[in-house]
C-alpha cells in the first residue's frame, strides 16, 4: 500500500500588488471559484469527493491579514464541508501588504521565508496559524512554504509553532538549497529534529533537471507509470502538487480541459485501485523516515516526448 497525498496549494493574487483592494473581490471569485463560477476550488473538491478521495488543501492565509477573515473563512468552510484537509501554506509578500505589521520592519518585497531569520519566520508562520484557526480551521498539522523556498530554520520554525509535517521540499525547485541532508537528494520521508519532512514527489524524465509530479506538468501516463514505479518498489509516500487555479488556462479565464481530464482520470485511477493507493492526508498520520533515500523515479522518453507534444497543443489551444 502506498500512502499518496494529492496536495493542492490554494493561494489568491490580484496580478500586481497596485490597487490590490479594488482588485481583490474580482480576483477571489476568479482564483476560487473560476470564471463564471466553473473548474475552480469547489470543482476539485467535489470530484474528490465523488471519488470518495481526501485531498490536502495547503491555505495560503496572509492575504487575510490584508482583506480580512471572511474570504479566507469562506475558503476554509470550502475545503471543510467537503471533508477534506485545511493545512497552512504562507506567502511571505503579503507581510509588507498586512493593515497591523506582522514583522517589526519589513525592506520591500520577499518571495522566499528561508529569506527571513528564524525568529521571523516563527512569527509569519504564527500569524498563518492564528487566522487560519479564526477562520474555523481544524487541525491544522502539516505546511508548505510558498514557492518551497524554505530552510532548516522554516522547520525549526514548524517546530516552536507545533506543527509536525512539512511538505516543503521539492528537488526540482530550491529543495537542494534548503540544508536539509547536504549532497542528498530527499526524495522519500524523512525526520529532521523534531519535524517530519514529507518531499514533492519528483522523477528522471531524461531531461537535465528533475521534474516535480504537478498536475500541470505531467501527462496522465507519465503520473500512472510513476504511481505503479513507486508502488513496486515498496516507497513510504508519493506527494503530489496542484493549485486550486491549474484547471484553469494561463489567464484564468477559461477551463483547461487537457488538465481537466487528467485530473478525472488521475481520481479514477485512485478510485479503482484503493488497495493499492491509498489517498490520505496528514491528520492522524504516524511519521515514518527514511534514512538511505532511493534514487529517482523515472518515465520513458517515449511518455516525456508524448507529454511535450500534449503541452504544446494545450498550451497553443488555450
């Protein structure tokens, strides 16, 4: 049995950070609910749930310290009602954006929380949890770092803050940056201190660099074909990456319906195979680690050739 997370990183942004409170009520109803209330949030949680599948849903919550606790509530009560998991996800330039100042000084704006000092980050990451459990959340275990830039004083952090899973770390993007396990590609469960360290599933694709499993940047195959690799070689967790706007094209003003059906699919796959793949989050999981980390998936080139040409017609129909 293999322990899969199909996380989904749920973040809001206005396209500028000028007039972002005019911009924001039009910004929110396209980022969660989709144009004409169609393929956002509500549609990835009801096609879970059809599915009888649980989903991780990392909030990004320092907006609200912005725009208040009511549009971050309503996301929370989404996410919830459909019984599935609220966990926190922070995105550090909100903090110059916030109307009470979660940082004593702030210098412009900071895309990455390993860019802040332990005690900052222990700050930002609190101020997270407080409006998320304001907004009604439950539980809240586990974190993502917005865009993964985070470091070992992110986990310390994570820490001091009682928050025992992070899901920060992705190989193909700042992961090896991070400090955790120099030289060492993280590619399975490990312990660092006191925090369970749960890495985006990545995989060898024949190109230089490894290649994250997001919806938006696998085909179908290639995230089946690595399901079962993982699977036959007895891996402790496979983590995969959305956002709740990936069902949409690059404006967000039309449904992507390539990635779509990858996504009905990908469910159906879990659906049919539940004793082999089991779909769960981080509440009430017991942590495991895994010292001696095997090295990385792969696809053929076939599949990566096959998932090129899908992108390109996706990319060029949209």
């Amino acid at each position: 049995m293999l322990d899969v997370f199909f996380t989904v990183d749920v973040e809001v942004w206005c396209g500028g950070w000028n007039d972002i409170d005019t911009k924001f009520p039009e910004a929110f109803q396209r980022y969660i609910y989709g144009p004409q209330g169609n393929f956002g949030l509500p549609y990835t949680l009801k096609l879970l749930e059809d599915h009888g599948l649980r989903g991780v849903f990392f909030v990004e919550s320092l907006f609200a310290s912005r725009f208040g606790l009511q549009p971050l509530a309503e996301i929370v009560g989404l996410v919830q009602e459909r019984g599935h998991e609220v966990q926190l996800h922070v995105h550090p330039e909100w903090v110059d954006e916030s109307r009470t100042p979660i940082l004593k000084s702030v210098n412009g704006k900071k895309q990455l929380l390993r860019s802040f000092s332990f005690q900052e980050q222990t700050l930002m990451i609190a101020e997270g949890l407080t409006l998320l459990k304001q907004a009604g959340s439950n539980a809240v275990n586990a974190f993502r770092a917005g865009n993964f830039g985070f470091n070992k004083e992110t986990l310390q952090a994570l820490a001091a803050n009682a928050i025992a899973f992070d899901s920060s770390y992705n190989a193909s993007h700042l992961g090896l940056d991070s400090g955790i396990m120099p030289g060492t590609v993280v590619v399975e469960p490990i312990q660092y201190e006191d925090i369970f360290e749960y890495p985006v599933t990545v995989f060898d694709d024949g190109t230089p660099l490894p290649r994250p499993t997001q919806l938006t940047a696998c085909s179908y195959q290639e995230l089946e074909t690595l399901l079962w690799q993982a699977l036959e070689q007895k891996r402790k967790s496979f983590v995969i990456v959305s956002h709740n706007f990936e069902l949409l094209n690059q404006a967000r003003n039309r449904p992507d319906y390539t990635v779509i059906k990858r996504f009905q699919k990908l469910c159906r796959l879990f659906d049919q195979h539940r004793d082999c793949f089991r779909v769960r989050g981080f509440q009430g999981l017991e942590g495991v680690t895994v010292p001696l980390q095997p090295p990385l998936l792969t696809t053929s080139l076939w599949k990566t050739g096959a998932r090129m040409v899908e992108q390109a017609l996706r990319r060029r129909y949209q």
